[in-house]
C-alpha cells in the first residue's frame, strides 16, 4: 500500500488513487469524527492542472504531517500509520474542507 491513497479524482495531485504531492497536510485540530479533519494540499484539477510530477521525488508522496491532535496516529505532528486514505464528502470536492482522512482513529 502508497503512504498516501486518495479517492479524490479530482485532486491535482491524484494519480491512479495515489497521491503525488511533495507533503500532504492534514488538519482537524480537536477532530472527534473523520469528517472533521480534512487533506489541506487538495487542490482542484481544474484550477490547477497536472501536478503529479512530484519535484522532491520521483514516487509517491510519504511525506505527511498531521495537526489532527485527537487521532492516535499524530505523534508530535508525525502520522505513525502505516498509510492513510484521504476521501471526499461528495463527488467532486470543490475545496480542501470537502475532503477526510479516512484513517483517522478518535483517542
């Protein structure tokens, strides 16, 4: 499994359901729901074109920082899951806040 799945095919960096981004950020804070936390590198396609050709590597994204406080996965800012799954609230996410860690685990 990549470090980073993501099932929103409309993501810049989305390719094949992996992700391409040099870091992928998480937030959510004080999050008690999957639906509270959110993929802040989401940009959409259609604004911002291709953006699979990672600069810092060659391969996909492993590069993750999580600020979601409450999942047992943040270590001081660090996602010690073996991978995540990033989804969207609907079909197509028009902004970051549309999009979940599907990973996340309450405390």
């Amino acid at each position: 499994m990549a470090k980073i799945n993501c099932s929103v095919t409309n993501c810049s960096h989305n390719k094949s359901a992996i992700c391409y981004a040099n870091i992928v950020n998480i937030s959510g804070g004080a999050a008690t729901k999957e639906c509270n936390t959110c993929c802040d590198s989401f940009l959409d396609y259609k604004h911002y074109s291709n953006l699979t050709n990672n600069t810092n590597d060659s391969g996909p994204c492993d590069a993750l920082v999580c600020s979601v406080e409450t999942c047992v996965y943040n270590h001081n800012k660090a996602c010690t899951a073996d991978g995540i799954q990033v989804d969207s609230h609907g079909d197509e996410p028009k902004i970051y806040t549309e999009t979940n860690c599907a990973t996340f685990k309450h405390r």
